[in-house]
C-alpha cells in the first residue's frame, strides 16, 4: 500500500471517529438530565424533597433541606450550626435569628409536621441520639426547622442516611 493510500485510509478513519462523537455528544447534551446519577431507580423528582417518602424508604442528608435559627445571643450560632450540616450534604436552607416565641429553646429543638418525619429525624440525630422531633404546625424556613439556643455546643457523630419507620415529607 503506498503512502498516498495509507493517508487516505487514515484521515478517513479519524473522520469516521469525529461523526460519531460528535453523535454521542450531541445525544448526551440533547437528552433527559439524570439530576442524581447515585440515586439510580430511587431517584426522587427534587434533590432537596421527596413528597412521597414511604415507610422503609432511605432518606439521605443529600436529600434534606435544612433552616437553622439561633434563638440565643450568642452571635453567628445559627451560621455556624448551618455550616456544620452543609458539611455534612445536608441542603442549606435559611439562617435567622428565630422568632420571639422560641427565645425559650436552651439547646436544640427540631421542628418537623409530625415527630416521625423521616427527615426531621435523620437532622435530629445529628444534634444527638437523644434530641426530639417537635410537631409544629409553624413552617419558619425551607426543609426541616432547626432552633439552637446558648446552651447548644456542637453536633455529634451521626449517620447520612436513615430509613423511614413512617411515613414523611422528606423535606
């Protein structure tokens, strides 16, 4: 085969190979976008929400929106707990300082629809096995409502996930 046939056969090839990434490429930024690849079939509709969160089901910090109140005087409080759960892939939500009806919470207190929320849960045990859910008609911020007072010094070591005993928002 002489030289001429050989680059003929060659840039061939290399063009054969340009349309054909060129198809995969534009099929990749043309198609569905999969907005968590990790989650595979139990990928939920919102990352930070899942409406629908059955009994049994895993709810994951990656999943849960959290808004952090500091319902205390110690200045930056709720900031500092709101960096600490982002560092932990929780979804940050708001920071404020709480409304006047909590200037009571000592430590912490999680606010959650029902005391068996999921996520609720899950964003407890980050505060310590003990902590308790509180039910509460009052929405202070997107996701799960965390209020921390003078006395709250830190989060524990907690897990990132957490199955479902109830039903829940997820949120």
């Amino acid at each position: 085969m002489g030289r001429r046939a050989l680059t003929t056969v060659t840039m061939s090839v290399l063009i054969l190979l340009l349309v054909v990434a060129g198809l995969v490429g534009w099929n990749a930024l043309s198609g569905p976008v999969d907005e968590d690849p990790d989650a595979g079939a139990s990928a939920s509709s919102s990352p930070s929400c899942d409406p629908g969160l059955r009994k049994g089901e895993i709810v994951r910090t990656r999943e849960v929106t959290v808004s952090v109140f500091n319902a205390g005087t110690r200045s930056g409080l709720a900031g500092q707990t709101q960096a600490e759960l982002v560092a932990r892939k929780f979804i940050q939500g708001e920071t404020a300082n709480a409304p006047a009806g909590f200037a009571a919470v000592r430590f912490v207190r999680v606010l959650a629809p029902t005391v068996q929320d999921p996520a609720a849960r899950l964003v407890a045990r980050q505060f310590g096995r003990h902590t308790l859910v509180q039910a509460t008609k009052d929405d202070l911020g997107p996701g799960v409502d965390v209020i921390v007072g003078n006395e709250f010094v830190g989060l524990v070591k907690a897990p990132d996930r957490l199955r479902a005993t109830a039903p829940g928002s997820g949120c």
